[in-house]
C-alpha cells in the first residue's frame, strides 16, 4: 500500500524551507519609520510612530547635505493623532535633503533622503473680452515624472520574504500540476 501526502503539507513544508533561509539571511536593519514626500517647493512627512508625552508628539527636521545634526535642521513640530502624526516645510529650495524625526520620547522614529527639483511657477496669460480683461492660470501641461510621495523604500527584508513567497509559490503551482499530470498509481 503507498503513502500519500497531502498537497497542503508538502506545500506548506517547501514554503516554510524556502521562506526560512531567506529570513534568517536577511539583515536585520530598522525599517524607516517615517514616508515622506514632495511637491513643488514643499516636503512633507508623515509617519505613526511617535506618542504624545505633555502635549508634543514630536519633531521632524528638514537637513541639507553640509548640515550633520538634527539641531542644524530647520525643524517643525509634529501635529496629529494617535493613528499619525506629519509636518511640512514650504518654500524649500531645489536640492537634496534628509528629513528625521524625533519622537517626543527622544527615539528617532526614522530618517529619510528627498529631492526637492526645480519646480516652475505657474504662468498666468491673459485673456480678454469686449471690456473685460481677465488673468486665469496657463493649461495643465501633464504629469511631470519623478520620484516623489509614490515611492517608498521597503528595505531587503520585505524584498526578500515576499521574492521567497512568490518563489515558493512557483515551486507548489508546478509541483501541483506535474502531480497532476501523472497516472494515479495505488
């Protein structure tokens, strides 16, 4: 008489020995608590990491590259609630920055590089009717590209467990239809 094994046992068995050497293999560095984003001129930062402790959740800090401590930054206090907590600066010039937050704890819940691009002021024309004049913003001209609040750094652990998954995924899903290929052998 032969032994069968379950799909379902073996499967779970290949996921678990495909997702457990990725795991352990990874490093364990912290994942960047914080997301933040531009637009134009301005950078904002968002994030839930932070407890408010006597009124204050925190303080963001906006670095440029010559400046090396959170106190040189041109810092903004956290506003929100318990689900999240963000800050902004506006007018910032075009360059490269880093943004840090501090809790009000004093843990740093993250930091993170930005870009800031050159970004045009919108132009205004001027139309005008029999007796009227008046000044109305230039078309839209489209979508400019570029690395902005849509993408998030998610850091080789998550690369790495979710590749392991699909992987694993690949591995049952030909498995299971060579299985099925077979003749049934009793």
């Amino acid at each position: 008489m032969r032994n069968s094994i379950s799909p379902l046992s073996s499967g779970l068995a290949l996921a678990a020995a495909v997702v457990l050497p990725a795991v352990l293999a990874a490093p364990s560095a912290a994942v960047s608590g914080i997301s933040v984003s531009t637009t134009g001129s301005s950078v904002s930062v968002v994030t839930s990491a932070c407890t408010q402790i006597n009124g204050s959740w925190g303080t963001a800090a906006l670095l440029t590259s010559s400046q090396a401590n959170f106190a040189q930054g041109r810092q903004v206090a956290l506003s929100g609630t318990t689900i999240s907590q963000s800050a902004a600066w506006s007018k910032v010039s075009p360059g490269t920055y880093t943004v840090v937050v501090v809790c009000s704890s004093g843990s740093t819940a993250g930091s993170q590089s930005v870009i800031v691009s050159a970004g045009s002021a919108p132009t205004l024309a001027a139309t005008s009717r029999p007796g009227t004049t008046t000044t109305r913003p230039a078309p839209n001209q489209g979508v400019n590209g570029g690395l902005g609040g849509a993408v998030r750094d998610h850091g080789r652990l998550t690369v790495g467990v979710g590749a392991a998954l699909v992987g694993a995924g690949v591995v049952t899903t030909g498995w299971y239809l060579r299985r099925r290929t077979r003749p049934n052998r009793y």
